[in-house]
C-alpha cells in the first residue's frame, strides 16, 4: 500500500494507491490563494498542514486497514513556491507562490546583466521562480532575508514536517533556478547570485529514493506501520508524467490543472531557454524533461465562470458547447493572462481581456471565447516545443479539465494533435507521488511505471481545425496589440 499525496494551488489531495496499481480511496481538501496587492500570490504553510492532516483523517476513515499496510508515503507538489524558516524552522513569513509575478525587475537584472548564469542554469529567471523571489526578499524585506536560515519548496515543507527532514528532489529544485540541472547538483554560482550558500538548501535526493521516515508521532496518530518510508517525489507535472506512465523519451502530456503545461520527457538535458521553454530533471535518474507554461489554464474557466454567474465550471463549458460551429466562428477573442504569462512571451504584466465584443453576444460566446483561449495559449506552448516535439501526433490529457470531453476535443482540434485521457488521469500527480513511494521500496521501474488503461481518445476534427486555424492569428495579433512594448523588448533580448 502506498500513499501520494499532491500539494496543488486550490487543493490538496491524497490517495492510496495498490501494488495493483487500483486506487482504493482519495480525499481532497481545498486551499485558498491570497494576493494583498497585484501580482502578488501567497499561501500560509500552515493551511497546506490542516489540508494535509485533514485528508490522512478522511482516508483513514475509509481505509483504516489499508493504512495499516502502508508502506511509504511519495509527495507531488505545486513547484517554485518560497517557504522561508528561521533558525528554530518557523515560517517567516507567507510562502510565495509559483503564480506571484512581483519580481519581474529581479529577473530582468540576473538576464540580462548575468546571461552566463541562464547558460549555466538552463533556464531564463523568471518572476514564477523560486531564486527571483528570495532576491526580491533580499532587496523589500532585508529583516526577513536577515532571519532566513532555510529555504524550501512547498512539499518540501510538509516533507519536514512529516519526517523532520529537510530534503527535495531533483525535479522540484529544478524549478529554483539556483540547481545546475545537467549536473543534478546545487550551483554555487546561483546561489551566490542571490546571496545565499548550500548551507540554506536542503540535501537532495532522486526522485524515486527514499528522503527520510515518518516520524514516530504520527505514525502512531495515524496508526500506521513503525517506519514508513517517504520517497524523494516530484514536482507536479514530473510527478503526473510518472503518475502516467511516461518516463521515456518523447512521451509527454497536455495538463489542465491551474496553470497549463505542455510536457515532454527525455533521456538528456538539452537547454532552450528561448521562448521560456523550461528544461528540468525528470523524477527519475539520467532523465530530463521538457515544457512550456501558461499560467492560467483550467483557473482562467473558474475565474469566468464565477464572474459570469454561474455556478459550476461543468456550467460554463456546457454554455460554450451550446454554441454552433457559425456562432463559434463570431464570438469575441479571450486572452488567458490573468495571472501574466511564461511560454513563449515571458511577460508577468500581460493582461487577460475579452476583444471584439458585440451587442448580439451571449454569455455563451464569453463562455467559448474562454475555453478557445485557453487552447489557444496551449498551442501557444506547444510551438515553442516544435523541435522537440518533433511531428509525433499524440499526447495524453492530464488534469482536473481533462474530465470533460467537449473541452477535450476542442483542444485536440486545436493544437492539431491526438490526445489520450487516461483512467484518474485527473490524480496523475498523486499517482505519480504514490509510483514513487512504490519505487523507492526498491520495485521496478516498468512494473510501476506503467501507462494506465485508455478511457477516451480525441482525435483533431477538420472542419473545427479550419475555424479554430482562422481565430488563431486574431488571437496572436491581439496579444501584439495589447503588449507590443514588451514584445520589442523581449525580441531584443
């Protein structure tokens, strides 16, 4: 028996999965994003505790006996957050999130005034990072950068509070910028950059090892085995690709989650940091990955649907099908950034909007506009990964959006690409967390890692290519107008 548990943005959940590979019980617990000022986005590391205690609780409801076959415990997270502690390992202050965007000044200033550390890194900085963050600390709080003993990623926090230990793997310090990504070690150059030393980073792990044991207490809370190991685990979309079965070369999914990510798996580490293409380990040894990022995907559809009056996000994406394919063709163009945007554009200042708006429009054609977005942005990505996706024709659909099968096909239509749903490809990232619990037993890789049975496949539809083709570049000519002084900026870069 094995549990992964999933640090996400709106909740956290938590599974037991078999050696069966059947998932026996879930529970979930929703979390709240603060933003006391624009671009601002912050969470207190406390409230992932109650989650977390919370649906260990609700599982051990359902499955007590199944607990007490536990064998370890893997972490799958929401990557790039800051939790900084003090020297007794209290939080200093609330943790910045991956979708925070007040840094952009710091990231401007190491990339262009420090371009051999982007070499070195693999990676543009960026405002979602971790490193930009403990900078803009340095430069706005100096009392608490003062008091800064340890800096961790949000599963690596609830990792210390499990076991006490302070540990992450390599695909979630893959998302610092302050890890060598081709040697798999912390820089000490990228650090120094931000004025901080190995002595405030936690130890590494793989993956698939195991980063240290629950601790007595809760074992006993929990009435749990004596020594449960907890597995190194993974970042979120590291972990949902394990989670998926899809560890080897060119293998790679379309996320629907809060942010959206196209994602491919490699054997080697090979940088473009052009374009905001993210290249990371992967959450196992000798692998890397590649990805591009937008940061409001499956979020953009629950902001609209609470700003349109409706009252599930299920209401919102059946308004948009409601539509015909003629009224589709007229509906006003929706730019994805409510958040700022990474891949390709880089811009944390760019602004979501609806354009092109008419007297004949409906709360229908809002409702498309949005999901069209969304996809669109996704296409966005996935071109910045033309090379490396190299014509291959299929990806799977992970995440909470891959539940519905019209938003499905339209962003099959749209990104011109088979996609594949697999059974609780909704849980892949704690599935993956629970694969790496199982893995860091010592169990194999391809009898863990296996891809799980096919639920639906969505195959790119002509007709609704040739529409979605025509809207595109309305799409991109909108984005040009709305931002073209970052736009002549970042070409010249």
């Amino acid at each position: 028996m094995f549990l992964g548990i999933d640090l996400g943005t709106s909740e956290l959940k938590a599974l037991l999965l078999t050696d069966q590979h059947q998932v026996l019980a879930t529970a979930r617990s929703p979390l709240q994003v603060q933003r006391p000022q624009a671009l601002w986005a912050e969470q207190h590391p406390a409230d992932w505790w109650l989650a977390l205690q919370n649906v260990v609780d609700s599982l051990h409801a359902q499955q007590p006996q199944a607990l007490a076959r536990l064998q370890a415990i893997g972490l799958s997270g929401q990557m790039h957050g800051a939790v900084l502690l003090g020297a007794r390992d209290q939080v200093l202050r609330p943790a910045m999130l991956w979708s925070d965007g007040r840094s952009a000044a710091q990231c401007e200033q190491i990339n262009h005034h420090r371009p051999e550390l982007v070499t070195l890194s693999g990676n543009l900085a960026m405002p979602g990072f971790t490193a930009p963050k403990l900078q803009w600390v340095r430069e706005h709080e100096p009392a608490v950068f003062a008091q800064t003993r340890r800096v961790l990623l949000p599963k690596d926090w609830l990792r210390l509070m499990l076991t006490g230990e302070a540990v992450s793997d390599m695909s979630d310090a893959s998302g610092t910028w302050w890890l060598d990504v081709g040697q798999r070690d912390w820089s000490d150059a990228l650090l120094e950059a931000t004025g901080l030393s190995r002595a405030k980073m936690p130890r590494l792990v793989e993956g698939s090892e195991i980063a240290g044991y629950l601790l007595p207490e809760l074992s006993r809370r929990w009435r749990l085995p004596d020594r449960v190991a907890v597995a190194g685990g993974a970042g979120d979309n590291a972990a949902s690709a394990v989670g998926m079965g899809l560890v080897q070369p060119g293998q790679g999914f379309v996320s629907l989650g809060t942010s959206g990510v196209v994602f491919l798996s490699s054997d080697r580490f090979e940088p473009h940091p052009s374009q905001g293409i993210h290249t990371f380990c992967h959450a196992l040894p000798k692998r890397w990955h590649q990805m591009s990022v937008m940061l409001s995907a499956a979020s953009a559809v629950t902001w609209a649907t609470q700003v349109l009056g409706l009252a599930h996000e299920a209401d919102l994406l059946a308004e948009a099908a409601s539509l015909t394919e003629h009224e589709r063709g007229d509906a006003p163009i929706f730019l994805p950034y409510l958040s700022g945007e990474r891949s390709p554009h880089n811009n944390p200042q760019a602004t979501g909007s609806w354009t092109g708006l008419r007297a004949q429009h409906t709360r229908a054609h809002l409702a498309y506009a949005v999901a069209e977005g969304v996809g669109f942005g996704l296409l966005d990505g996935l071109r910045t990964l033309s090379a490396q996706f190299n014509g291959r024709q299929s990806l799977s659909l992970v995440g909470g959006g891959s539940r519905n099968a019209w938003w499905a096909q339209l962003l099959a239509d749209t990104l011109d690409v088979s996609l594949t749903v697999h059974q609780d490809s909704e849980n892949a990232g704690a599935i993956g967390g629970a694969r790496l619990a199982w893995l860091c037993t010592g169990a194999a890789l391809d009898r863990v890692a296996i891809t799980p049975p096919v639920l639906n496949r969505y195959l790119p539809n002509p007709a609704s290519q040739t529409q979605l083709a025509a809207r595109y570049p309305r799409f991109q000519e909108r984005y040009r107008a709305m931002h073209q002084g970052h736009a002549a900026e970042h070409v010249a870069s």
